[in-house]
C-alpha cells in the first residue's frame, strides 16, 4: 500500500513536471503577442494622466471603448509613471495563471493542481491571452474561484470575501454580472436565506449598481461601445461561430452528463447560454486565439474534479481520471489547434510593431497640431500618436457603435488622416466592405483632395493605405516620416518569415 502510494505521488510529480515544462514552452512562444484592442483600454490611463479627461479622446463626445473597467483603472499606473503598458499587464496576466493553479492546489490538492496544470497545457491558446494584454486571464481566475468556493462549500465561511469577488467580476468584464447573480443564488440555496449576511449582499449589490449607474450616466449608454458594434443577430455570424466553438460546446455538453452536481451544472449552464446567446451572434472581430468561448467555458473545465470530489458518489476515482482524459482530449487546445493561426500570433505583434505602433510614433509629433485620424484598428495607432481618433469600426465611438459609419459622419468629422485596410500597396485595392470602409470609401470619392501617401505591408494580403488631406499644414513633414515608416515596413517585410519566429523567441517585442 506505501509502495502504491509512493508510486502514485512519483507518477503525479512527473506529469506535474511536463505539464510545467510544456506550460512554460507556450508561454514563451506566444509571450511577444500583444492584442490591439488592448491599447484602447490603455489609452483611457494615458489620457487622464495627460489631459485630465477619463474618455477615449481629450475632447468630444465620451465614448467608453474598453469592456473592463478594472483594467482601465489599472491602465492609468503605467501612464503616471511613465511605463510601456504591456509588460505590466503580461505580468498580471502571469500572476492571475500562477494564482489559477495555486487555487486548483488549494481547494483539490495535489491531483487538482496536477489537472490543472495539464489541461492548460493541452490548452496553448490560453498562453496567449496570458499574454495578450487584454482581462481574460483575471476574468478566468475570478471565475475558478468563486466557482471553487460554491463547490467545496467554502463559499458560506467568509461570505465578504465571497460577495466582493461576486462584486468583482463584473468590473472585469460586463457579462460577468449573470454569473454573479447565479452565485448569489446558489449560495443562498445551499445555505438557507436567513443564513445568508445580507449587510454583504446588500453592499456587493450595491457596489455593481453604483458603478453600472455611474458609467452609464458619465457615458450616456448602458454598456460598453464594443458591445453595440459588436453584438446583434447576424446568422451567418452565428452559423460561424457555433461551427468554430464547436469543440467548447461538446466539452460542455459532455460534463453536464457526465458531472451530477447541481451547482456545477447550473453554473456551466449559465455560461454556455453565454456564449450561445450573448457571444454566438455576435461579428466577433477579435476572436484569436479562440478568446470568447474560452473565457467562458475553461473556468469549469478547471473546476469539474472538484464537483465530482463534492457530489458523495461511490465513483469518484473513476470520474476523476475520466473528466480528465475527456478534459484533456476534447479541450480545444490540440483540438481546435490551426497551424496558420499560431503563425499568425507569432507574428501578429512583430507585424503591428513595424505598421501600426511604427504608424503612431510617427505621427505623435504631430498631435499638437490637433489634427484627427480615422482608422479601424485602433489600438496602437491611436495610442502612440495621441490624435484624436476616430474608430471606423465603432469599438471606441459611441456614435458608429449605435448606428455604423455613415457618410454623413464622416463629414462632420472630418479627418485629416484616414487609414484603410488593403489587398495591396495601391488604393484601389483598399477593402470597400465591412469595418466602417463603406462610408470612408464613399468619402474620399466624394473628396479627392484625400490623397494616397504611402502603403504598410502587414502581411501578404494585409496592407495599410495612409490616405492625407491635400492641405494638410506642415504635409512636408508628415509626408517624410510616413514614408520612412513605410521603408521601414517594407524591408521589415522581406525577411518577415525569419524575423517572425527570431522575434518571438527572443521576446524583444513583448516590452513595447
């Protein structure tokens, strides 16, 4: 029996060494890759620090583009002290995957901590959004844990700890409120309401209405703006998205029969009408790495041992072992795996580096003059220049956000710069559908005084055409600098293959 037991402690060290060793292999391939759209969530510290104005631009109509309100708390640190953003939250999002296994350790022992670190290494996409910047990681660790707590029965012992966490979560991200709501419930249910403190009820509910009022009366609308461009009805859309979450969904689906715990199956329930409802007909433009199914549906993932360890059957052992393997084979890490996807992410932030961030700096001295640029990716470019921006796409302008880019707003708003997507270096390959292109294309049709300056490789079939008002004061200038960031881009892009994985390997873009 010592001997068994030894033997089972030896064989559980070992995979806890693998799964570290492959963990750490992830983390370092894809630590360079940083999300765009996080740059808009930092924009919002840098203009506080800089101007004094909680909003997307330092003037004009407020717009609150980012979906996590801590985040964007957190993004005014960096900016008053004068640090690149980035790193500080590649750091967060370590300490939130370091913070995952130790409460898996805490709440499932040694076997938990074993699962855990498994299934995330069978996971690489998770590393990336470790990685990206953006509040994934923290939304995933909130959820483990207020899902932990509700399935050991630890929620009722410290029942502040608990609802601050309930209060938390949807700070993180919006939609984090129903699964906060559910939580509530649930403890109520397994406790008893007279059992329940309702001083901490009342405080934590107060908190989300308080805030949920606060912005909405600051920003005009009831959610964010990248929820108005984003979701809608769309069945093409949804006939995409549920064919691409499909792996997720047959996860789900298979620990609803296979874990009999009423807690555990109303919570995954939850979180798949999330995903169905909320996630499914959406136009989810950034969706890499598999970022919205994954954030939903992992956190149970992670936590269906401990709902088998708590149902009291006869067949935990062998639940365990089996939720494992299905864990681990269904999971869309290998599953779901695209080898041109990886490629892309290696050399997603290395791409930017030399196009969209190269673009910003460039036109940063600029930004006195107060002139605007309108564009669809409007994360780097907006952030490093410090014009003012408008977001084709609508994810950083209330007003494209609620009605699309028209032409008419891009008459009244004028821009001195537009940026546009292309096939190609010419501007008469520039995409005329979708991301707000429409309208722009119509408009500098109408007003050929916008003419094409220079043109960003991005990929092969991925460019950025610059396009500048005839008029422009000091266009010399700005003519010079574009130009040598297109130089730049170019020569940068004839090695792209080779300087891809070089400069993912050797990190060098992850401190931008």
């Amino acid at each position: 029996m010592v001997a068994a037991t030894g033997d089972r402690d030896g064989l559980l060290r070992a995979a806890l060494l693998a799964a570290g060793a492959l963990c750490l292999a992830w983390l370092w391939l894809f630590f360079t890759f940083t999300a765009d759209d996080s740059f808009i969530t930092f924009r919002y510290g840098r203009t506080l620090v800089e101007h004094g104005v909680w909003n997307w631009n330092a003037s004009g109509a407020l717009a609150e583009a980012y979906t996590s309100g801590l985040y964007a708390l957190l993004s005014i640190v960096p900016a008053a002290l004068g640090l690149a953003p980035a790193p500080i939250f590649k750091l967060l999002g370590m300490v939130a995957f370091v913070l995952i296994l130790q409460r898996l350790w805490r709440y499932g022992g040694i076997t938990g901590l074993v699962y855990g670190a498994t299934v995330a290494a069978f996971t690489p996409y998770l590393f990336v959004h470790v990685a990206s910047g953006l509040e994934t990681p923290v939304f995933i660790l909130l959820m483990v844990e207020i899902a932990a707590r509700l399935l050991t029965g630890r929620a009722a012992q410290r029942q502040g700890l608990f609802f601050a966490l309930l209060a938390l979560l949807p700070f993180v991200r919006p939609e984090g409120a129903v699964l906060s709501a559910v939580a509530a419930l649930l403890l109520a249910k397994q406790i008893g309401w007279r059992n329940l403190h309702w001083r901490w009820l009342a405080l934590a509910a107060l908190c989300g209405v308080v805030y949920f009022i606060g912005r909405w009366i600051y920003f005009g609308l009831p959610l964010p703006t990248p929820f108005y461009a984003k979701t809608g009805f769309n069945p093409a859309d949804l006939v995409a998205n549920l064919l691409s979450f499909r792996l997720y969904l047959v996860i789900a689906l298979a620990l609803l029969v296979l874990v009999r715990n009423g807690a555990f199956r109303l919570l995954l329930a939850v979180q798949l009408g999330v995903v169905v409802a909320l996630y499914a007909p959406a136009h989810l433009q950034m969706n890499f790495a598999d970022r919205f199914p994954l954030q939903a549906l992992l956190p149970l993932v992670l936590v269906a041992p401990l709902a088998i360890a708590h149902q009291g059957t006869a067949s935990n052992n062998r639940r365990w072992h089996l939720m494992a393997m299905a864990a681990m084979a269904l999971m869309a890490g290998f599953g779901n795996l695209s080898q041109s996807h990886v490629a892309w992410l290696i050399g997603y932030t290395s791409a930017a580096t030399q196009t969209h961030r190269a673009l910003g700096l460039a036109l940063a001295p600029f930004a006195p003059q107060g002139y605007t640029i309108a564009m669809a990716d409007s994360g780097l470019i907006a952030y490093h220049a410090g014009w003012r921006a408008i977001d084709l796409v609508g994810l950083a302008d209330s007003e494209v956000a609620r009605r699309g880019n028209s032409l008419a707003y891009m008459e009244q708003a004028r821009p001195d710069i537009i940026v546009l997507y292309s096939t190609s270096a010419r501007a008469a390959d520039i995409r005329t559908h979708g991301l707000g292109h429409d309208a722009a294309g119509e408009f500098l049709q109408r007003h050929p005084q916008w003419q094409p300056t220079v043109g960003l490789p991005w990929n092969d079939s991925y460019w950025l055409v610059v396009f500048r008002r005839a008029d422009l004061p000091e266009r010399t200038k700005l003519d010079q600098a574009l130009q040598k960031v297109e130089a730049d881009a170019r020569a940068w892009s004839e090695q792209r293959l080779r300087s891809k994985l070089w400069r993912a390997l050797s990190l060098q873009d992850a401190f931008y």
